[in-house]
C-alpha cells in the first residue's frame, strides 16, 4: 500500500522575496482546528550559516496553504541554548494549547548538505565548554501557544550531552501520564541492546519533567533494510483500532533514501506494537523528493485525520513541502492484515 502524493505537490515552496525561506521549506508540523489546518514549516535562506526558522502557513481543505506573514513565526533566541537554530516542530494540542516539540541547536549548522555526513559546524571554545555548545549537539525544546503568532519557550526536555531529536507528544495523556518519543543517536550497543538509533518511550506526569524517566525500547532498526536508521515521524494519532503512528527510515547507515513506514500501537499500553507495516507506504519518486540538499527525502512531521481522511504533511528533500493522503480505514486494515514484523 502506498499513499496517495497530491497532484499539484509541492504546497510549500522556496521564494525569492524573503531571504529567510528563499532556499529551504520543508518538515511541516500540522495541527487541524476549529476548522483549520496550521503548519509550522521549517525553512532557510541561503546564508552561510543556514539559520532555520518556522514559517507560518494555514489551509481550510489541507492542500491549498497560504503564508499568514512574509516574517518568521518562530526563530532562533538571541542567546538562549536554542539561539542557533530551530527545526522539525512536532505539534498537539492538549486543552486550549498547542505544544510543539522542535530540535535545536546553540549555534546554526552551517550548509549540512556540503559536509561529510552528519557533520556541522562547531563553535570556536575552550576546553571547558558543555558538550551541548562544544558539539552544537541537536538537543530538543518545547513551545506553547494558543495562536501560532506569540509563543512561550518552556525549556529543554532532552538531556543536554546526548543528540536527541525526533521528540514527539502524544496529544493526550495515557492514563494519568504525558507520553513522549525520542531517539536518542548515542543509545546505541551492548548496553541498549540495540545496533542503530531507535525510537524510545518515556512517561511523566509533567509536560516538561522527562530527563530523569527511564526510556523503554520501542522500535529499532533492521539491518541490511531500507530502515536501518529509524525515528518518529508524527504525532500518534488515536483511532479506533489503537494509535496510528508513523516513523522514516533510512538504510546504508543513514545514507540511502528516506522512507515512510506505520505503526498500530495498543491505545493503553503504546509500548505494545500490534501491527508494523513491512514495506514503505510512502518514499521519494517525484522530482520534488529528489532535488534539493537531500536528494531522495521525504520526511513527514505532521498528519491530520479529517472526515476519514489521514493527511500526512512531509519535507521533501529538504527544500520542499507535500501531502500525501489515503483513507484511514485503508491504512488501518492494511495494518491488522500484515503480519507484525517486530
């Protein structure tokens, strides 16, 4: 089973005018409510330092986005820990406020895509400087707002000597706790348990607590397969049949193409994984998904599940934006029919 890619795709794209987004658009968080879709989408100009900020968008039928303003929504602090860069928001509303969960860095990255893989640029300091500003390691923050035009920076929820980012809420507690998925890179070998990066569980009883909670093993890569490397992609999505969650991989040690897989989590236990779906349902075929800093990228950050559709908003080689659809029955009996590859 594959998703079907919108016809006039990519709904975001790079322009001129605004030299913060004239390079890059891409990894959209999508939130839908009280009758409209809003995406915070990832985006860059073409500075040295590649500085990324969020770009503001907004949709009444999910495909046909507008910019709300020609300035960022979200950017870098002046000289907080996440004063380099913000990227990848992951959005859920809980009560009468969205809380985003984006990666970060002290200092901006540099042109990534010129590099050797996974390298950034790193700060000139001494000896005695934290590793989080020494490595510019991408740690994780959270944001609240109620309007996607004024936010409030909670602070950091990842630890701050560990490169961790795929950080993603649940939009509702599970029983009296938060629920949080993260993919620490270093929580890897003899003493995990685990050869590639994984995707991990925690539970907190509050929103922004989760450093000291001990994370508990859900998903991790297989070797030799187009999923090797893995993260979380969205916000798990509640369905009658358990939480519909995706996740990317990528094979070659994290150097081949991006690729889309799914989830069916038990609705009590999430750790508990009833269905896996063995084969991609969404990778990069288009001209789109393989022309730009990441050729052969599709990422997605948000989905909405809407009159029975699931939307699913995804970066497309790191410089464009694109939705993808299928009837969320679809998808679920698609689950429930495949033997669960765990």
């Amino acid at each position: 089973m594959k998703l079907k890619k919108f016809e006039k795709n990519p709904i975001i794209a790079p322009i001129p005018e605004n030299s913060w987004e004239n390079l890059v658009t891409c990894n959209p968080g999508v939130v839908y409510d009280n009758g409209k879709f809003h995406m915070l989408y990832r985006a860059a100009g073409d500075d040295e330092k590649h500085v990324i900020r969020f770009g503001l968008a907004e949709s009444e039928d999910g495909f046909n986005f507008r910019r709300v303003s020609s300035e960022p929504a979200f950017g870098p602090s002046l000289d907080g820990p996440d004063s380099g860069c913000v990227e990848d928001p992951r959005i859920v509303k809980l009560g009468d406020e969205f809380f985003v969960t984006y990666a970060y860095r002290p200092c901006a990255p540099g042109r990534y895509w010129t590099f050797p893989h996974d390298v950034v640029l790193l700060p000139e300091c001494g000896k005695d400087a934290p590793a989080a500003y020494a490595r510019n390691l991408g740690n994780t923050g959270l944001a609240m707002t109620r309007d996607f035009r004024s936010f409030r920076r909670l602070g950091r929820i990842t630890s701050p000597v560990l490169d961790d980012r795929d950080v993603i809420l649940f939009p509702e507690k599970i029983g009296e706790n938060y629920v949080l998925l993260h993919r620490p890179k270093e929580y890897v070998g003899e003493k995990y348990g685990v050869e590639y990066p994984s995707i991990w569980v925690k539970f907190s009883k509050d929103i922004l607590d989760w450093e000291d909670k001990e994370s508990h093993l859900l998903l991790t890569g297989r070797k030799g397969t187009w999923e090797e490397k893995i993260g979380g992609s969205t916000p798990p999505l509640l369905t009658e049949d358990g939480w519909l969650m995706l996740y990317h991989g990528v094979g070659d040690g994290g150097l081949a193409e991006y690729k889309v897989g799914a989830l069916l989590l038990d609705r009590e236990n999430p750790l508990k994984i009833l269905a896996r779906t063995p084969e991609p349902i969404l990778e990069p075929t288009e001209w789109y998904e393989k022309d730009g800093p990441y050729n052969g990228c599709v990422f997605p950050v948000g989905n909405v599940i809407k009159d029975g559709t699931l939307y699913v908003y995804y970066g497309a080689a790191d410089k464009y934006v694109g939705v993808a659809t299928c009837p969320v029955d679809e998808l679920l009996t698609y689950l429930k029919n495949t033997i669960n590859h765990k």
